[in-house]
C-alpha cells in the first residue's frame, strides 16, 4: 500500500470584533463581565484552509509505464465565519491511499518447434522475466531453415538462418534503460547462376554478426526553467564477418535535445556513425564516417498538424584510392488537415532523407555479394499529396501521390550472369552492388482498411514508374490483400501479392523478371492455455520464379509447428 503525504496548512487571522451596544438587551451577551461596558472579543476564523500532496509513488513498478504518479493537485476549502463559531478547526483531509491491483500472471516462457516440405526446420526460445519485475530482462533463440531457390546444380543447397537475442532493461526514476546484444550466424547458398562453371565450388558461405548497443530515455521533465533537456541517447557497436576475409567494424551513436523557446519549442536530433571495412579485393582498411544534424519542430494549430525541420547528412571516407566527401541538404515538411472529423484529412509535404550503406545492411538485401563494394551515401528526396479518413462505420481509406528523386541510389548487378566472380580459384555466381546516380521514381498508392473485433482487412494497390538511370530489380505495379480472422482459438491469416512490371536490362535476358502472385496462410488453434498448434503455407499457388535480391522460388512449401508456452 502506497501513501502520499499530504501537508495542511491554516491560514490564522485576528478579527477585532467591537461590541456596540444598542440597549438593554444587548447587554445580555456579556455575561461575566464587571463593569459598564463589555471588553473587546477575540475569535479565530479560518479564512482559507489548503491541502496539497506532497508526494506520490508508482502505483506499479513496471518499468513500461513512463508516468503513473499522481498529479499535484491544490485543494482550497473556504469558509465562511458564523456568529457563534469560536476557535474553529476543520477536519484534515486523510492522505491520499492508491491501491496495488494484482494482475493475472500471464505466460513468458515459449518454446516452438516445427517442420516441412524442403527441408524447412524452425525452432525457437523465448525465456523472459515476469512482468511485475522492476527489471525487465529476455532471451530469445532462433532458428530458421530450408533449400534454397537456386536452380540446377546448386538446387538443392541449404540455407540457415541462426540468431540469439538478449535484452535487459531498467526503469529509474528519471530514465528508462535498454541494453541487447545479439549473436548471428547465417549459412547462404550461392544463387543467380543458371549453370555454374565449376561444379565442385564451395555451395555456400557463413556469415557471422556480433553486436552490442545501449538506449536511454529520459522520462521526467526539467523542474526548472531551462533553455534545453537532454530528452534520449544510444551507442552501439556491430562486427559484421562477410566471408572470405571480408569484415565490417560498424559504431553508431545518436542524441536527441530538446529546445525551449517562448514560441515554439525545437528538437534536434544528432547522429554519428563510423565503419572500418577490410576487403578481401583490397588490404587496406577503407573507413566511412558519417553524421548527421535534424533540427525540427512539430505542433498543432486548429486543424492542421504541422512538422518543420532540415536534415543535413555526410560521409567523409578514407583509404579508398579517391577519397572523397558527400552531403546532402534536405527539407523535412509535413502537413496534415482534419477537415471532416474521422471522414476527411488531406496531409502533404516534402521529405528527404539519407542513408550511409554499410556491409551489414547489404547482406540482409542479398546474402551473398562479391564483397568488392563501396558503401557509398544515397539520398532520397520525396514529395507527396493524399488523403485519408474513413467511409462507412470502421471502413477506412487512404491515396497518396509522390514524386521521389534518388542520387546514388543503391541497387544490385548481376554480374554472374556472363561473368563469374573469382574468389581464391572458384568462379563463384554473385550480385555486385552499384549506384544509380539520378533516379526519378513517380508513384500512386491507394489503401482500404477494415478493422473489426474478429475480423480485420486490408487491400492496396501501387503504381511506380522509374525514369532516369536504370534502377534494376525495382517493382513497377503491386496489387496486395490481407486478412486476419479471429474467434475462440482459432486464428487464420493469409496473405496475398501480384507483382508485375520488374525493371530489368536487356543484357540480363537470361534471367527474367516475369510477373508472379505469392499467396501465403497461416492457420493457429490453441489447444489449452499453454499448448497451440499452427500451420503455415507459402506460395501455395505452386508458382515458380525469379527474384533479383533473393532467393527463387519454386513449389508450394508448407511447416507444421507445436508451440508451448509457461
């Protein structure tokens, strides 16, 4: 039982009350009295009578509830003297009580199994603290397996995927904590080779990841007037091993201020990161530092939800033969009008961003690359109109139309199509990545959602055209639909996509880019509250295609997985 401490405080004043009589009767009030007249009478009355809490604790300690401590509330009582109300004191108001409320235990421990057709396998872990606890910690393993798509020879390779997480955070009275390290570990088959040239060539390659990284989040406002508060923070640092003596030290640290001034308050957002990169093509040690610097305001004035701001973002590198320095000077504005309540808002703007690519971010696009690559800045410059809201009861809408212009957008050439990538005496098929220097994309996309108790549906379509340098792989028209029904124990997922319009180059000619529909389902009943089962489906229309970052795909592929929790 938690209590705040309440403290009173009794405003006293002394009323000189005179006493003129007015007749004989009169003098019937002054009683004990000697003399002929009646003295002076002194009485105390309460002219404002205040309570104010003092103090208040969490009423739980979950460290997910950012604030749950009770308001400083002013209590002002005021009382009227009546005639024959002599030292008056009122009754105290009892100190606040907040109540602790037990909650269920829910489960935190999962363990799940499965198989399938390919040789697909999965298994995972999840063992976490209870949520009551103060100090919040978790672990989780992960294995993910099966053939991969990669025809003829290389057929019937296998690919893993291997990871473990673990997370811990604190909550303290100002700041919120998070700290997670991770282990990976992937096994890629080589891919995009109708017919490899050596038939005894290494079928795959391991790749493995080591990170580390920090949060904070402060959770408290200044208790004074300042000029600026320190509002978030992170460090993290990430070893990226590619395979054949290709490896990435990757650091990164970001901080968020906030800025006070009498109009309008200011955040600034500060990023800096640094990357060491040894090349099996090169032995010297290439090095990228990039930062970043995002002042912004955001706010609302009557109808409109307004965001102003500028991003500036650039890389300085070093041991490349041309070093060199690039930046980019973006717009950040966003604009939003509510002019028919939950019916219609029509939002626009200008945003630009940037991205400083780095090994580890290109193996999760493609797993396996010639790893002779520069990590280069691309930059993404987006203008865009819409409107959203909703039609009928829950059923809602949006459109928006953008124009986007990309430089050094980072795309992938398959430059095992003709010519094999020689890796210590193995012609090896791999994708190189390269830069698109001006890209112009123009696009529509236009979304219906309806969500319900049990029930919950969505379906889009996206039109994307490309003009500019060639931007291979891209997806040109899009057509999706989702739904997800629940009730009881039974749930049932599936989702369904149309591509079509793939940009490719007529020198890749022997590796198409057809149209294709992928159309996945997921079926789960709990048996009991600690015990489910599920079955998953992909590409159950048994169709058989390419694609340009990943892996193909071919036959219909299905997992049945037990799943327990504790």
């Amino acid at each position: 039982m938690n209590k705040a401490m309440s403290c009173m405080k009794f405003p006293l004043r002394v009323v000189t009350v005179v006493a003129i009589l007015f007749g004989a009767n009169t003098m019937a009030f002054a009683q004990g009295e000697s003399g002929d007249e009646v003295k002076s009478v002194e009485i105390r009355v309460v002219e404002e009578y205040q309570a104010q809490v003092r103090s208040a604790q969490k009423i739980s300690e979950q460290p997910s509830f950012s604030d749950t401590t009770s308001e400083k509330l002013p209590v002002n009582v005021r009382i009227s003297p009546k005639a024959m109300a002599l030292d008056f004191v009122p009754a105290s108001i009892p100190s606040i009580r907040l109540g602790r409320v037990k909650l269920p235990k829910l489960p935190t421990q999962r363990v799940s199994i499965g198989g399938g057709n390919f040789s697909s396998s999965y298994a995972s872990f999840i063992l976490s603290s209870p949520r009551s606890k103060k100090n919040v910690w978790g672990v989780r393993a992960l294995h993910q397996g099966s053939l991969s798509g990669v025809p003829n020879s290389y057929g019937r390779q296998s690919q893993y995927e291997n990871e473990i997480l673990a997370d811990f955070q604190r909550a303290t009275k100002n700041y919120n904590f998070k700290t997670q390290a991770l282990l990976k570990a992937d096994y890629v088959s080589y891919y995009g080779a109708n017919n490899p040239v050596l038939a005894d060539s290494t079928p795959g390659n391991w790749q493995q990841q080591f990170g580390i990284s920090q949060q904070w989040l402060r959770t408290s406002n200044p208790t004074s007037k300042v000029i600026a508060a320190y509002r978030s923070g992170g460090l993290a640092y990430r070893y990226t091993n590619g395979g054949y003596s290709t490896s990435e030290h990757l650091s990164k640290t970001h901080h968020l201020f906030e800025i006070y001034t009498d109009k309008q308050d200011l955040l600034l957002d500060l990023r800096y990161q640094y990357a060491s990169v040894n090349s099996w093509a090169d032995s010297a040690t290439s090095n990228y530092h990039n930062f970043s610097i995002a002042p912004y305001t955001r706010g609302q004035e009557g109808i409109l939800t307004y965001e102003f701001g500028l991003n500036f973002s650039g890389t300085q590198t070093s041991g490349l033969a041309n070093n060199r320095f690039e930046y980019y000077v973006y717009p950040k504005i966003n604009l939003q009008a509510e002019l028919l309540d939950r019916t219609l808002a029509v939002f626009g703007g200008w945003d630009g961003s940037s991205k400083q690519n780095s090994l580890q971010s290109m193996i999760v696009e493609v797993p396996f690359l010639t790893m002779d690559q520069e990590y280069r800045l691309s930059g993404s410059n987006k203008g865009y109109v819409g409107m959203q809201g909703a039609l009928v009861g829950k059923l809602q809408y949006r459109v928006e139309g953008s124009l986007t212009t990309m430089n050094d957008a980072l795309m992938f050439e398959r430059d095992s199509i003709q010519v094999f990538t020689n890796v210590h005496g193995s012609d090896l098929p791999a994708l190189k990545a390269v830069y698109a220097e001006y890209v112009v994309k123009s696009g529509v996309r236009g979304e219906l959602n309806l969500p319900l108790k049990y029930f919950v549906a969505s379906t889009y379509a996206e039109l994307n055209a490309f003009s500019g340098e060639d931007f291979l792989g891209q997806e040109g028209r899009v057509i999706g639909a989702m739904i997800d029904y629940s009730i009881n124990e039974l749930s049932i997922g599936s989702n369904i996509r149309y591509v079509s319009g793939r940009y490719s180059h007529m020198n890749y000619s022997a590796f198409p880019l057809d149209s294709y529909v992928d159309w996945s389902a997921t079926i789960e009943y709990e048996i009991n509250e600690n015990l489910s089962v599920s079955l998953r489906g992909y590409n159950l229309l048994n169709q058989s295609y390419m694609m340009w970052q990943g892996y193909g795909v071919r036959g219909t592929r299905g997992m049945f997985m037990l799943n327990y929790q504790f």
